[in-house]
C-alpha cells in the first residue's frame, strides 16, 4: 500500500490497517490519530510532524524509523524500536512494555507515567527525556545515557542499569530497590528520597550526588566513588562501601547500623553524631 491509498482510506472513516506494508514511506504532517497500525511493517518511515494519539503499533515493525509527533497513549507494547528516532515527541501515558529500543533516540522526548517495564532500552538515548511517574521495572538500561533526564517518582524495581549514564538526572522518589548498577556512572544526580535498597552500585560514580533521606540498605556499593555526595539523612544500615571513596562526603544523622567500611576512604568526611 502507498501513502496516497492510506490517507484516502482513512478519511473516508477506515482505521483499520494491521499488517500494512509501508516500509520507507514518508507520512509527514499527518493526522492519523486512533489508526489500528497493529503488527504493520512502517521500518525506515519518516513520521515527522505526525499527530498519532491512542495510535495502536502493537508488534509494529519500526525499526531505524524517525517520529516527531504526538503519540499520547499509543500503543507500542511489544514493537520493534531498534534505532528509532524520537527525539522531542509526545509518549506521555503510553505502553511500551516489552518494546525493543535498542540504539533508540529519545532525547528530549517526554515519558510521563508511560509504561516500560520489561523493555529492552540498551544504549539508548533518553538525554534531558521527561519521565516522570514512569515505570522501567525490569527494563535493561545497559550503557543507556539518561544525563539529565528528569525520573522523578519512576519505578525502576529490578532494572538493569549497567555503565549507564546519569550524570545531573534527577531520580527523587525513585524506587531502586534490586537495580543492577554495577559501573552506574551518576555525579551531580538527585537521588534524594528514592529507595536504593538490595541494589548493587560496585564500580559508581555518585560525584557530588544527593542522597538526601534515601533508603540504601543492604546495598552493594563497593569500589564506588561517593566524594563531595550528600548521604545527610540516608539509611545505610548493613550496606558494603568496601575501598569506596568517601572523601567529604556528608553522612550526617545518617544510619550507619553496621556498614562495612573496610579499607574506604573517609578523609574529611562529616559522620552522624552518636556513630
């Protein structure tokens, strides 16, 4: 099917398209808002300037496909997103559970309470993206680069963020808990008030990070570098900073209930009174 045959269908009230064939088509600046995409091969289309909400590309093939658009409470559960361009496009309250996004951009691309639990997000690009309230439980974020996005109040219980970057993120009231971050590369990122618990940070980089009253206990955070990070308040109880660098940080009215701090690094750092 060609473009031209698509839009006439759909204006004379036709919205049923699964399994259609436009691979490589330019379907720019066009209005196709609650069309049934599901299953369609749309590889190597350009979406510029599309408005597509509550669109259905459920198991859609969009693989290398650049989008900018509105795609508000879309439906992606399952799609194929490998290298997709979303750069400054509208997903809020969509379903991505279990899409494939590898190399995928989404710099700049806002996320509010969208689902993408069990989605595999690994190096992508989710620069300054807004995801606030959203849901990553299980996603695998290995080398993502998140620098400065905002995941206020996202759940990121059993992620995978391997080597991923958060530099400057803002991750308040986050839930953490059984996140792999072994080699989680964070300085200057806001953690305060999120739930860090049963995670494994070994190899971080929190520079200059806030943990303002986070819950971190049980943790793996050895060989990690916590210089200048802000743990004031933080519950710490029997978590492993093992030869971590500590170096000025503020652990004060921290809890540090038997925290294993063999062979750290401690200089200048401000320690919870009665510890």
């Amino acid at each position: 099917m060609d473009v031209q045959e698509l839009i006439e269908r759909y204006h004379r009230g036709e919205t049923n398209f699964q399994k259609v064939d436009l691979h490589g088509q330019i379907l720019g600046n066009l209005n196709l808002s609650r069309i049934n995409l599901k299953e369609a091969d749309l590889s190597d289309v350009n979406l510029v300037g599309c408005v597509l909400p509550q669109v259905n590309l459920k198991e859609a093939n969009l693989t290398n496909a650049i989008i900018q658009g509105d795609l508000t409470e879309s439906n992606l559960i399952q799609a194929n997103l490998t290298g997709v361009t979303l750069t400054d496009s509208d997903l809020t309250d969509s379903s991505l559970r279990n899409a494939i996004l590898t190399q995928a951009n989404l710099s700049n691309t806002i996320l509010t309470c969208s689902l993408l639990h069990d989605s595999n997000l690994k190096k992508a690009n989710l620069s300054h993206a807004k995801m606030v309230n959203c849901l990553l439980s299980r996603a695998n974020l290995t080398d993502a680069n998140l620098q400065g996005a905002n995941l206020q109040g996202a759940n990121l219980t059993n992620a995978i963020l391997m080597n991923a970057n958060l530099e400057g993120a803002n991750l308040s009231l986050t839930q953490m808990n059984g996140v792999n971050g072994v080699g989680i590369k964070a300085p200057h990122a806001n953690f305060s008030h999120a739930n860090l618990s049963g995670g494994n940070f070994a190899n971080g980089n929190f520079d200059t990070a806030n943990f303002y009253d986070s819950l971190m206990i049980w943790s793996s955070l050895k060989m990690t570098n916590f210089s200048h990070a802000n743990l004031s308040g933080a519950k710490l109880s029997w978590s492993n900073f093992t030869r971590s660098n500590l170096t000025k940080a503020n652990l004060l009215n921290a809890n540090i209930t038997q925290v294993n701090f063999d062979l750290a690094i401690l200089e200048d750092v401000i320690l919870p009174v009665n510890n």
